[in-house]
C-alpha cells in the first residue's frame, strides 16, 4: 500500500486498528482521512546526562579552558564594585554617568546575540572562541593606560562581546558533557572565584596608587594571554573556517537550510526563551546591582572604611563560589525546580537582614549568604534551557538568553546609579529585594522539563481497498500520510483535527456524525499506542509511554514517533538507477497476512528459550556461532552486559588501524558467518567495525545481533557496533525483528532488551582520526565532529534533526542538499562531501544504508564510500557484498564476496518464499 502526496510517494506499513466490532459498510475505493495526533520528540524532552561526551583527556582539557575562561570573565567583571569610588573620583563625575558602562556592556551583548549565528555558519567552534577571548584581551589593553572615559567605556563593548561569544559556546559544550549539572557547576563555579580573587587584587593595588587604579588591568592582561593559549590548545581540533556552498537546498528554503536570520527568527518564536530569559534578566540584575553597589552603601551609609568595605564583594563572591560547588548536587538530586525556588527564598532572607540590620558584621555575612544561596542560579538556568531548546539552536537560544540577562545586568544597576544620584545610594536596599521577590516568580514560570513525550499532529489517511469494502471496523486498513521533520516542497503541513470523506467518483458523500465519532475514536486509540503492525502486535493493551523509553507491561507502542515508522521504509534496491532519476510508483495493495508461523530452525533452535543455561559469553558465543539463540534470561544478561560496554563509548568511537569496515547484515546470519570467514576470522584475531543495520529482512536476524554482541562482549575493544536505521523500535515492528523475538521466545521482553541495546551504539566510528565510519550520511546541522559527539544518543531515533540523518542520508548527484525520497535524512552532495572533508581533517567517510550490486562504490572522487555486505540481498537481488580492510597507511582495502549457497544454509519452515518484509 502506498500513499503519494506532492512529488514523493512512501511506501507504509499495513496496520490494523483496534476499534469496536461493529461492521461499518463503505464503497470500495473510498478514502476517509483524519488529521490526528501522533506522537513525536520535542525538545522539552529531559535527556539523562550520563549520555553526554565522555571524560577523556581531551575533554578535560576542553573543560579546563572552558573553566579558565569563567575565572577570566570573573575577574574581569568582579573587579567594578571595588573599583567604582576610584572610577568616579580619577574621572570627577556622577554616579548616574556609570550606567554609561553597563550600557555598554549591554550592547556588548546584543551584538554577540545578533553575530552569534552568522558566525556559527562561516567559523568552527574552536575559532568563535579564539575570537572572543581576543577581543577581551584588546578590551583590557584599552583600559591600563587610563584613557578618555568614552574609550573606557567602550572597552566594556568589547568585553563582552568576548565574554559572550566565550560564554554561550562553552556552556552549549558542557551542556553536553557527562553528568553535566556538576560540569556546569564547576565552570560558573569558577567565575565566582574570578569574582572572589578580584577585588583582593584590585582594591590594594588603587589603595597604594589611588591615581594608577588602572595597572590592575595589567593583571587582567595576562590573564587574558593564557585564556587565549588555553583555548588554541585545548580546541585546537575546531579552529576551522568553514567554506559553505551556497545554497544549503537548491532552490528550496526549508527548516533545514535556514539561514541565520531565519534561525533567529525561530528561536525567538520559542515562548520558553523569553520565560527563562526573564529569570535571567533578574537575576543577573540582582547580582549585578547588588555587587556593584554593596560597597559604596556600606561607605555612605553604614559609615564604613572605604579601604576596608572594598573588600566586601569578595563575601558575596565567596559564598557564590562555594554555592555553586556544594549545592550543584543537591539541587540535581532534590530536583533543580524545587531547590532553586528553596534558594529564592533562602536568598531573600538574608537580604533582608542586609537591609534591616544596621550593623557593619552582621551585613557582611548576610552578602555572603546572598551569595551561597543563590550560587545554583545560574548553572541550573543554563542546565533547563539544554533541555527545553532543541540541540540546533542552543547556541543561538543561550546567546539571546545571555543578551538579555545583561540586559538586567546593566540596566537595574545603571537605574539604581540614577536614582542613588538623586535620593542617595540607600535606594539599593528595596531594588535588591523587589528584584529577588520577582527572581523567585519568574523562575516559577519557566516551563517544566517534561520526561515524557509529547505530541504533534501528522494527518491520517483510513482507506478502504476494493476486498475490505465491508469489513468490522477492527479490520480497517490504515495507512499514514505525514512527513517527518521540515515539510517538503509541495507538501502540506497537518491542519488541525479534521475529517473528511473521499469518492473517486465525482459526486459528494455525506460523512455521518456517527461513524466520524467511531473514527476518532479509532484515531485516539492510534495515539494511545493501540496501533498493530501487521503479523502480531497484541491490539488491545494501555499504552502508558515511560522514562525508560519502553511500553509499560507487555504493551508495544512505537516509540517515541510514529515518523521514523513511515518515514521511508522501502529502502531502494535498485542502485544502478539514480536517486534523483527514479519515477516514484505506487506500490500495489498489501492485504493483512495472517498470525506468523512459528520460527523454529529445527535441530538447530534451543528449544527451550525459558530456561538459563547458566553459562556466560564464553559459552553463548560458541551457542551463537551455530546459529542457536540463547535462553532468555541468558539474553536478558547478554543484553545488559553489552550496554555497559556500550554506555563506556562515546558517539564517535575511537578506532586504530588496521581494522575491517562492514556494511548491513539485515538478518543473514550464514552470509555474516561467511564474512567473516573471508575477513580472516573472529576477534579479536581481526577488529571490526559493523556499520548498522544488523536486524530485519532476514530470516534469523536474532542469531544475528545475539553473535555480534556476544563477540562485543568477549572482545569489547575488538569490534565496534554503529547503529543504522534498523536499529529502532519503529522499524523493527514492521520488518521482522519484532515477529521473529515474539515467535521464538513467545513475548516481547528480548525485543524490549535489544532495543534498548540499539540506544546505547554508538553514532559512528573514526579511524585513526581520518575515516570517519556511519550508517547513513551528513546532516545540515553538523559541520564539525565536535557536533556529533555532544548529540544525545541513548534514545529512540528522531523524527528529524542530526540524530535523524545520521542514518538516514545518502549520497547523490546534487550540488548541495536535496529532499530525500526516503522521507527522513537528506540527500548531500560533492560540495557537502568535499567540505565536511576538509573542515574535520578527513581523508574519507565510509556508510552503508544502500544497496550496491558489485559490493561497493565509491561518490565524490572517493570522498565516500558506500560498503555493502548483505549479498543475494532479500534472498533475491543476486548481488555481491564487500568489506573494506583499512591497513596502517589507511588505504582501502576491498574484499568481494557471495552469499552462501542455498543448500549450506537454513531456512525457517514455512518461510520460503515469503516476502513480506521485503515488499
């Protein structure tokens, strides 16, 4: 059954729908299509930190820069408090003239908010923060000479325009870095201690020269040398000037080839900036007035030494600094909501003790609570928005978020400055406290950090085939009519719930308000996760999706999206005919076929599955090698086993020479057995990297995985695992691998553990630093490999987005990008290719995804190569299969194979000649 819509026709799976069992008579050739709900990712969706970047030596460093450049800005910001009295004295003037340098550094801000994309689209990530720690480096050089206070002010443009460019990029990287909220405790952690040392600098150096203030700057100078070696160093493997073609889609504009401005239109459309950004612009304007003008109403009002109250930010810093170290686990594990509303409230009473007790000490240590209670703020703001803005735009969304946090961060202490020229300085006191009152409520009103999913509306199409004219509505046969990701040219987005009745005749059918109401309810059961592949999903069960990305009890839903489920699962199998040439053709009807036979393998199946055979991967590697599947409990602990290999990976596998790179298996487990024959053996003699797709279309894709983890288990550093588009919960319920664990094994429960294997492989695999390895293809949204390695991988795959087109994308004859007839990923070209090449210092990019006929190929002057190793593929394309051994001078290396002939291998009774999976 297919379903043509613009110039794309997809081919879906045939489902049936659980409903009542009233017979409902309809004309043959008749449509009914309702746009309802299906569910799908959002980006409020909360993802586990333990599925960042993992801790390696080169990460630490990447952290340590990230935390110096926080101590940098610290010191640089936290050195205006105690330096003020000075300022105003050197420069004989007001206190409403300061506000000239919080607008300045406002504006700082803007413009980093407004540039930040336009330089994300020409410049690595390693280089904006290069620029960025440059440019506070001049902003310091500027001030040590005392100069004119128009170029004084001016000099804090600069600074934070570096600060901005330093600050949204390093938390965007942390943000992604295993057990991130203490990662990002630790940098902002070390702004405070900026804050803190500060002061101790700068207050003795204008106390000995109240006329040469400004040398403090030479401090600050040398600072700022290091923060630029820091960063050369540790992102040295980013510092890239990217060369893009032009246009990112030929003569499209679509969500995935937006430019800059178009991105900033879209963050801006996103109601969670502005709550979030609200909560910053407050806070941030809090902390700024109240370090800034704690020292001077603690002089003209409370009668302290000027020489001595300088000293007192440094309390405030203090308890910020420990704050931010002692309280990021707490709020983690208490829950960041709740215990950030705890602090508010914390914070606000030692503010009022600031300001009702006239009394010098007391002051003093209630700043310096000020400052412990609210250390969480800040990190914990930056750890919600990681999880409310989509990957794509987070750095765009940080960056606006920070513009306007110092927006408040300049605008409350320019206003207190005003107003304390006019009436006095005491005015700091009802701001401070009106500003954290109003702290406590915008945090309140910062969405929540859903964990589960949500729901978007793709259309649905129920339509009634010529056979079915007269069926129980439980039998009606469905196929669904939507487009994951960015709409295609041509193709319409969802409207809102909605239905209607189709004729292919010309006259008009009256649709009954009665079978409308059924029909809805038939599609709200589909939402619930009521929808039944074809060949034995259970179709009455709740469907209560979970945290751990699996049906409650024995309910089998497609999770998270039904997209992946249409988007493009009839993969080509016809490679000598272009892409782009191919005449999309409607596929005839597929009528339901009936409950599966059993698949047994005769003296070669355990029999029984229930039982533990109380061996470990020793022995089940051997039961797998004869094409046995293992009990199930022993593939129960097989499957955990693996996942705590697999959760010690990072998303782009570190791999060395030499090493054999493998294409799809799709099942064909005696052809697999043949590889490896003609590869050279088993690890750990050989290492290997198996590029995805291990599961479906083939007759034992369960003996299949079962050996491949089996050897990832006894040889962990020996094999590597990249996960293809099969490797999803969507896909395996409609091509096989679901049916097949469900007849051997008589329930779902090793399907579950398998899939919950396939979220932990790893995205892709590099050797030697130089071939990159992947299911699929490039993305739009990732121009360095930096981009993949912070991609949260532990989940289902996406609808859309990087994740998405990993395994999806393929190469073809386009300049640049192109719609995909597959309905998910691109379609990337030479000039994609070529640059992703050159930026990330490849020499090749090795994927799988489609079939070959020789076995491999080669696109771009061999800037890609697509390995294939399923041969005879299906049972019936007659094709070759490869794999390429990549030696020490990473020269490839292939070798060509055929499928095993048919009397050397097994076929499932009642298999032959079935072909369902395949149509």
């Amino acid at each position: 059954m297919s379903t043509q819509t613009g110039t794309i026709t997809e081919v879906v799976p045939h489902v049936v729908i659980n409903a009542s069992s009233k017979t409902i008579d309809f004309q043959p050739h008749e449509e009914i299509e309702l746009n309802t709900r299906a569910p799908s990712f959002q980006s409020g969706r909360a993802v586990s930190e333990d599925e960042g970047i993992k801790l390696t030596k080169d990460t630490m460093f990447k952290l340590l820069s990230a935390g110096f450049s926080f101590f940098f800005a610290g010191t640089s910001d936290g050195c205006l408090g105690a330096l003020i009295p000075y300022i105003l004295r050197t420069y004989q003037i007001n206190t409403d003239m300061i506000a000239v340098i919080f607008a300045a550094s406002f504006g700082g801000w803007v413009a980093a908010a407004l540039t930040n994309s336009h330089l994300l689209k020409y410049l690595g990530f390693g280089s904006i923060l290069a620029i960025g720690a440059c440019i506070q480096l001049l902003a310091h050089v500027l001030r040590v000479w005392t100069p004119p206070y128009a170029l004084f002010a001016v000099s804090f443009f600069l600074t934070s325009l570096g600060q901005a460019y330093q600050d949204s990029h390093s938390n965007t990287y942390v943000s992604g870095v295993k057990g991130a909220h203490r990662w990002l405790g630790f940098i902002h952690a070390m702004y405070a201690l900026g804050l803190l040392v500060s002061p101790f600098v700068a207050t003795p150096i204008a106390v000995a020269r109240p006329d040469r203030w400004a040398l403090f700057y030479g401090f600050l100078i040398g600072l700022g040398v290091i923060n630029i070696v820091a960063v050369l160093f540790a992102f040295r493997d980013s510092l890239k000037v990217i060369h893009r073609a032009e246009p990112i889609v030929e003569g499209e504009n679509t969500s995935r080839g937006k430019s800059a401005v178009e991105e900033i239109k879209e963050t801006l459309g996103m109601r969670a900036l502005w709550l979030l950004s609200l909560y910053f612009f407050l806070f941030l304007g809090a902390s700024v007035t109240g370090g800034g003008w704690s020292v001077e109403f603690l002089v003209r009002i409370r009668g302290g030494d000027l020489s001595k109250m300088g000293y007192v930010p440094a309390g405030q810093n203090g308890g910020l600094f420990l704050g931010r170290l002692l309280l990021a686990e707490p709020t983690k594990r208490f829950g960041e909501r709740r215990m950030v509303l705890v602090c508010c409230i914390l914070t606000l009473a030692a503010q009022l003790v600031f300001w009702l007790v006239p009394n010098i000490p007391a002051n003093i240590a209630a700043i310096s609570l000020v400052g412990f209670f609210s250390g969480p703020f800040f990190a914990t703001g930056i750890s919600v928005g990681s999880k409310l803005f989509p990957k794509r735009l987070q750095p765009t969304a940080l960056g606006l978020v920070f513009a306007l946090a110092q927006a408040g961060g300049s605008l409350f202490p320019a206003l207190t400055g005003v107003i304390a020229s006019r009436v006095g300085v005491q005015v700091l006191q009802p701001i401070m406290t009106a500003l954290l009152v109003a702290t406590g409520i915008s945090w309140w009103l910062v969405p929540k950090v859903h964990h589960r999913r949500s729901f978007q509306s793709p259309s649905l199409t129920i339509r009634t085939p010529p056979a079915l004219a007269s069926l129980p509505a439980c039998e009606l046969s469905t196929t669904l009519e939507a487009h994951p990701g960015p709409t295609p040219p041509n193709i319409s987005q969802p409207k809102a719930p909605t239905a209607r009745r189709h004729s292919r005749s010309s006259s008009t059918n009256v649709f009954p308000a009665q079978l409308l109401s059924e029909l809805k309810a038939q599609s709200e059961s589909i939402v619930a996760g009521q929808l039944v592949a074809a060949g034995g999903l259970p179709s009455s069960s709740s469907a209560v999706i979970t945290d751990d990305n699996e049906p409650s009890s024995d309910t089998l839903v497609p999770q998270p999206t039904l997209a992946t489920l249409y988007a493009g699962f009839q993969e080509s199998i016809d490679s000598s005919t272009s892409t782009s040439s191919r005449t999309p053709t409607a596929a005839p009807y597929i009528p339901r076929r009936p409950s599966a036979e059993p698949l047994t393998t005769g003296p070669m199946s355990l029999g029984e599955s229930g039982s533990s055979s109380g061996g470990g991967p020793d022995e089940w590697l051997e039961m797998a090698k004869k094409c046995k599947y293992l009990p199930e409990s022993d593939m129960k602990r097989l499957c955990e086993l693996v996942k705590e290999c697999l959760m010690e990976e990072s998303n782009i596998q570190p791999v060395t020479s030499p090493v054999t790179v493998c294409g799809d298996i799709h099942g064909q487990f005696y052809d697999l057995m043949e590889l490896f024959r003609v590869g050279g053996g088993f690890p750990p003699d050989i290492n290997y990297v198996f590029l995805g797709d291990f599961v479906d279309r083939g007759y034992f894709s369960l003996e299949t995985f079962t050996l491949l983890m089996c050897l990832k288990a006894k040889y962990p550093s020996h094999i590597t695992l990249v996960r293809g588009n099969h490797e999803s919960r969507q896909i395996t319920q409609v091509y096989g691998f679901y049916e097949e664990c469900q007849t051997k094994y008589g329930n779902a429960s090793v399907w579950k553990s398998c899939c919950q294997v396939f979220d932990f492989l790893a995205l892709a695999a590099i050797i030697d630093g130089k071939v990159l390895c992947v299911h699929g293809g490039l993305s739009p949204e990732i121009r360095t490999l930096d981009q993949i390695r912070v991609v949260a991988r532990a989940q289902e795959i996406p609808h859309e987005g990087a994740f998405c087109d990993l395994v999806w994308s393929d190469p073809e004859d386009v300049d640049t990008w192109a719609v995909s007839p597959r309905g998910a990923g691109w379609l990337f070209g030479d000039k994609v290719a070529t640059e992703f090449n050159h930026v990330n210092n490849l020499t090749l990019i090795a994927r799988a995804h489609q079939l070959v006929n020789e076995g491999y190929k080669y696109h771009f002057k061999n800037a890609v190569v697509t390995v294939w190793s399923a041969p005879n593929y299906c049972y019936r394309c007659g094709n070759v299969a490869s794999i390429m051994q990549v030696k020490e001078d990473l020269q490839p290396e292939f070798k060509i194979f055929r499928a095993v002939p048919d009397d050397q291998r097994a076929v499932p009774p009642g298999r032959a000649g079935r072909g369902e999976y395949f149509l």
